[in-house]
C-alpha cells in the first residue's frame, strides 16, 4: 500500500538461528532505515542508508547486522537474538537528496519472536 | 539533542467529539514536524507534516496540527472524530539543520467509542 513491502510479516526464531529480513521499495527513493518498535516506547531508529551508504548506526549490538545492495533493497540480518530483541520491527524509506523535510514511508513491519 | 513528548498514552473520546492529540518537541534548531498513525498489525502511516509558512497544517482523512513555536508543541486535531479513527498516534520531529535522524514520540493510543 505504501510502496513499502517487508517479508516476512512474522518470524518466530531461537536464540542460537541465523535468519534475515527483507525490504523493498518501489518509490525511488534514495534513503531507507530499519526501526525498532517495542510496546509503549518510542520508535528506535537502528539503522539509515543512503545511497546504499550506511550514515548512522544508533549503537546497535552486533548479533543486527544491515545490508543494502542497492537503493531499492535492505535486508537486517539477525544472529543469536536474545528474547528482548523480540519486538516488531519496520523499514521505512524517503527521498533525502533535496533535504530532510520529506516524510518517510513505512512498510508494515515485521513481528519478531524470540525464543 | 532532539526529542518528542506525547503526554497522554490513551485519549477517548465519542464519536461526532472532537479529538486532540497532544505532543511537544525539543530541537536546538528549527523543526520539522510530522504526525503518523498506525492501526493494529500494521506500520505507520503519514498523515501530515509542518516545514515552514502556515502554522496550522492539514492532512489525510480530516486531521489538521498546529505548529506552536513558543510553545514547541504540535498538537494533532480532528473537529469530529469517527470509530475508524481508533488507532496509534506517533509525533516525530526532525531537525532542520541536523542529520537524518527522525525522532518519535513514545504514541498515544486514541480510543473513539460509538
């Protein structure tokens, strides 16, 4: 509905699994951003790309590990997660070139279990 | 340092009320400010946003915000809320000479009963 598409919609992993999560948009922007979204705290901005180059990294734990093949695609891949890594997590995507006030786009999110 | 405030985790209001949300910011310069709504299992939506010029914004589906700078706050209206509007409200605010970090208000849960 956004141009936003994230797969899968919900993942049930174990601790010790390696596993990732995708996201694509088809709205030509230039920059994307993962987010973590926990109950009654506020969005965590984890990761921004733009232009396929990472721009910020909030102190991240390493077991997330971003990529971005280019402007269209960005994956989070996850290793060893603890259970408080469980959370939904959303991608969202905007056009950065021309300044910061255009709004992001979000796609639907990804409901992470941890167990 | 920028943040956002959202004051009230619930609001409830009757259908044909009208509806506030209410968020205050923090920037160390000029802001922009945007409101977006999620509904259940979904990711967020936008809904409108503040650059510069008129201070009262209009949005998608009826909502209007008004930018406050002296009161840094920008407060999400609506003059007649509908059941539909049942949702999560999230406030964010950017700086306008700052990077690209987005910064989000914790949400507030609006509840409009029939």
């Amino acid at each position: 509905e956004t141009g936003v598409t994230q797969t899968p919609r919900h993942l049930v992993m174990g601790m010790t699994n390696k596993k990732s999560l995708k996201c694509e948009q088809h709205l030509g922007h230039n920059a994307m951003y993962w987010y973590k979204q926990s109950a009654k705290k506020p969005l965590e901005l984890m990761f921004v790309y733009s232009l396929e180059e990472r721009v910020e990294n909030n102190s991240v734990p390493s077991r997330f590990s971003p990529e971005c093949p280019n402007s269209s695609h960005l994956f989070l891949h996850l290793h060893t997660l603890q259970p408080e890594d469980s959370a939904l997590y959303l991608c969202a995507s905007s056009q950065d070139s021309v300044g910061r006030n255009t709004e992001a786009f979000f796609g639907q999110g990804t409901r992470l279990t941890v167990v | 340092a920028q943040s956002v405030a959202q004051p009230e985790d619930q609001v409830n209001v009757a259908e044909g009320n009208p509806l506030t949300v209410k968020c205050t910011y923090s920037v160390s310069g000029n802001p922009y400010l945007f409101w977006y709504v999620q509904y259940p299992n979904r990711g967020l939506q936008f809904l409108l946003k503040y650059i510069t010029g008129d201070n009262l914004v209009k949005g998608s589906y009826g909502f209007e915000a008004e930018f406050n700078k002296s009161q840094t706050s920008f407060h999400l209206k609506k003059p007649s809320a509908l059941v539909s509007d049942s949702a999560l409200y999230f406030c964010a605010v950017r700086d306008m000479g700052g990077d690209y970090k987005l910064s989000f208000g914790a949400g507030t849960t609006v509840t409009v009963r029939a």
